[in-house]
C-alpha cells in the first residue's frame, strides 16, 4: 500500500525532507511550552492570542491570495510577474493597515473588543509584512522545488519564536510572546527571501506591467472566491479568540490558545510537509491529463494509519498530560483539548488535501460548504453565551459541528478527485 512512499522516490524525499524540518521546527515549541507557561499567565497568552488573531485576519488575505498562484505557471517568467503582483497588493494593504492603526488604534481596539492588546497594536503591520513575505517566496521555494530551504526557514522560525518568547519574558518585557513571535516571523521570511536574491533574483528582469496585469486577470480566481474563502476561515478562527475573550475572559480565551497550539503542533509536522509538496504535485498531474484519485486514495488511507492511534491515546491522557508538563493550572487546557480533539482528528486528514478543488475549479463550492461550518461556530458561541451554556458545552458543540463538516468534504474532494483534465495542455 505504501509503495509510493518509498525514499527512493522524489515525492518520498521532498516529504522527508519538509517533514524533517517540520519536526524540529514544531519540537522546539513543544520543548519550550513547558517553560513558557511557567514564565507567562494565562492572561498572558489570551492577549497573545488576540494579538495573532488580529495579525492572522489581516496576513491570510495580503496578498489577495495570489500567491498560491506562483507554482501553477510553466513558465518562471509568468511566475515572477505573479510574485511582483503580490508584493505590489502587500505594500498597498500594509501601507493601508498602517495608516488606520495610528489615526485611529483606539476605536480599532473598541471595535475588536481587544482593548488588553494595547499599544502593542502598533506592531500588527509589521507582523503581517513579514507574514506576506513568507507567503510570497515559500511558494516560490515550493515552485522551484527547494524544499531543504522552506525547510530551513520552518526551523529558523521556531528557534527566533523560542528564542525571543523565552528570553522576553525572563527579563519582564510587556508582550514577550508578541515579541518573540515577531522574532521568528523575521527569521523565516529572511531565510526565503535570501536563497531568492542568491539564485534566483535573474528572473526580476522578466517582471513587466503588461505580464503583471494579465496574470492578474487570468488568476482572478484567487482574490475573487479563495481569499473569501480563507477570510471565512480566519473570521472563524478571530471571532472565536474575540467572543471567547469578550464572553468568557482573556484567562479562559489563554486555556483555549494554549489548547489549540498543542493540538496543532504534532500533526502539523505530516500535513504540513504532505500539503507543501502534494499541491505541487497534484498540479502536475492534473495537467497532464492524470486522475488524482487513487494518490488521495493512498493519502487518505496513509493518514488514517499514522493518525488514528495517535488521536486515541491524546484522547485518554490529554488533561493529566497538560498538568504534567505545563503545571497544574493548566489542566483546564487539557480538557479543552479533549473536547476539540474530534475535529481536529478530521481537519488533519482534510489538510493535505484543501487545494485540490482549487486546482479542479471547484473553488466557489469548497467556499460555500466552509461557510456553513465557519458561521456556524460564530453563533453557537454567540447563542451559547446568551443561553449561558458552560464553555466546556461551546466546544463540545463546535467540535462536533466541524467534524461532521470536515468529514463531508473529505468524501466531496476523494470523489471530485475523480476529474480528468480534458483541456488543451496550455500553460496555466
């Protein structure tokens, strides 16, 4: 069954390879959580995460999306326009973003409900420049195939984030998780942005206003229908910190973050290496007239092995892991995490395999049935409140709702993967 993941094989490699980096890059979080909580409160870490849930609302759509466009091309020389394309709406959203915060941070943090950020909101532009950055030329790295250098910048992330988090708030400074956190996000982006200059900054000179506005039209798909898309997914993923926070505390809104960066971490490290890699690979299928259904077939299967046994022994020894290793006012986190577990069980097979409505134009469907399971958060949390149903109920409900959801979609892309590209093999 695994024969096509042998190393021998290129696909083997470029997922080994990711997947090393991953490791190590998702290892030193987890390392330096135990010291973390001890060092930061769990108010702490619910600013932290209102912080991000800001920086993530603005970051996912800077660059209007396109940049998921750069692999598609034959061509480098369409590629780079699309890359200028991108950095050109960054600047414009960033210089934008920047000029709203100092004239109006106040009424921003009113608006946000997330008044404990503070003056720290001044630091959101560059959070979200340096986030576009990475967006921009790790797919350009995943395009040109150099998966040891988006490597690289995973654990030069990691380091800056544990480096700064931890030597922030052993010397007291406000907003030490903030800090560190924009530590790493500079790291990453100048480790992508350095193998550029290095090899393949020759391809600049191809970048020209006509090619530059014809990739945008032919790829208006992207900003049109998959930022909505994502915008619907990080309006979920905010909303959830901003209610949360605005309900229930920034101290149980702390619990939640610590929770969902636990979760998220272990089974970051396959879905994150197979999702780089498969969507490359699954571009080059498709245009060479290939069903992708027996791959996500092996995918599928692939994770459910690797997958299953794991999620079952987190499931019986989350809460008491959490006191353990993080100390006892933690715990809480620990059984947040449990609640959350089945949906994330379902969202860690869906990963890898998200883009692939996107490159069968299936894009407008795939946004319509994610926005049933993103509003629907929203309002069990907003109902749940008015109703005061117990948080610990919230999260029952909304892990149930989008394990059904992402189940679904699951089913949808193995079926649609079906398709075969019958059109003229014409550069994309």
């Amino acid at each position: 069954m695994f024969s096509k993941f042998k190393v021998k094989s290129e696909f083997s490699r470029n997922v080994l390879t990711l997947m090393t980096g991953t490791t190590i890059a998702q290892a030193i979080p987890i390392a330096i959580s135990p010291i973390l909580t001890r060092i930061y409160t769990p108010e702490d870490f619910g600013v932290f995460a209102l912080y991000i849930g800001i920086v993530g609302f603005i970051a996912i759509i800077v660059t209007a999306r396109y940049e998921m466009a750069i692999v598609l091309p034959k061509t480098d020389e369409a590629a780079i326009n699309i890359v200028a394309l991108s950095f050109i709406i960054m600047l414009s959203i960033v210089t934008f973003i920047t000029l709203a915060i100092f004239l109006f941070s106040e009424e921003i943090l009113v608006l946000l409900n997330a008044q404990e950020v503070g003056n720290l909101l001044y630091l959101v532009p560059l959070s979200v420049f340096l986030s576009g950055l990475y967006q921009i030329f790790n797919y350009w790295a995943n395009r040109k195939k150099n998966f040891k250098t988006m490597s690289s910048s995973q654990i030069g992330q990691s380091v800056g984030v544990g480096i700064g988090q931890s030597g922030f708030g052993f010397i007291a400074i406000n907003g030490g998780l903030i800090f560190g956190n924009l530590l790493g996000r500079f790291v990453s982006a100048f480790i992508l942005v350095k193998q550029f200059i290095l090899e393949d900054k020759q391809n600049l000179k191809n970048i020209n206003k006509l090619e530059i506005i014809k990739q945008m039209k032919k790829h208006k798909d992207f900003p049109l229908v998959n930022s909505l898309h994502v915008l619907s997914e990080v309006t979920r993923i905010s909303g959830s910190v901003i209610l949360i926070s605005s309900f229930f505390g920034t101290t149980i809104l702390g619990f939640y973050a610590l929770s969902l960066r636990i979760l998220q971490i272990p089974m970051g490290i396959i879905s994150a290496a197979l999702g780089n890699v498969l969507y490359k690979k699954f571009v080059l299928m498709y245009n060479d007239g290939l069903s992708l259904y027996p791959l996500v077939k092996k995918i599928i299967l692939y994770q459910l092995v690797v997958s299953i046994p794991i999620f079952t022994l987190l499931y019986l020894i989350l809460p008491d892991l959490f006191r353990i290793i993080f100390g006892d006012a933690w715990k809480t986190a620990g059984e947040y995490s449990q609640l959350l577990l089945p949906y994330m069980f379902f969202g860690f097979i869906l990963s890898s395999l998200s883009e692939i409505p996107i490159i069968l134009g299936k894009q407008k469907l795939f946004f319509y049935i994610s926005l049933i399971g993103n509003i629907y958060v929203l309002l069990i949390i907003s109902v749940g409140d008015l109703l005061n149903i117990t948080i610990e109920d919230i999260l029952k409900a909304i892990s149930y709702g989008l394990s059904i959801e992402y189940l679904y979609l699951i089913v949808w892309i193995l079926s649609l993967s079906k398709q075969i590209n019958k059109r003229d093999k014409e550069c994309l």
